[in-house]
C-alpha cells in the first residue's frame, strides 16, 4: 500500500468531511486514514488507484483536491 494525503479546498464543516470520506471509500483499493477540513490521507493499492483517482473522486463529490507533492 501506498500513502498520500491530498489537500481539498472548499470544505468547511463536519458534512464536507463526511462527503470526502464517503468519495473516497467508494473507490476500490483505498483505505481512508484520516479526513478533515482541507485534507484526507489515504492508504491505496497501486495496482488499482492513483494520487490522481483519488483527487478525481474527491472533486466529482463538488470539492478542489490535488495529491501533496
């Protein structure tokens, strides 16, 4: 497993955390380590998920996300 934290930008309560936790524990590979306001660490599956996946997911539920360097 592999580790990245993502910042989010456009979240601002406990309902925007829950709504990235959510996105993210949809995708298959992914384990949710941690969410809060402005960012989610995560452990996943290289073989099936991406930084890059995971970012997408995350703004398809209506927030700004992008893999931390």
């Amino acid at each position: 497993m592999n580790h990245t934290t993502l910042k989010i930008d456009g979240m601002s309560c406990a309902h925007c955390v829950k709504a990235v936790r959510t996105a993210l524990e949809a995708l298959d590979g992914v384990t949710v380590e941690s969410v809060s306001v402005g960012a989610a660490t995560v452990a996943y599956d290289p073989a099936v998920a991406t930084p890059e996946k995971l970012a997408q997911a995350v703004n398809d539920a209506g927030y700004a996300a992008a893999p931390t360097a």
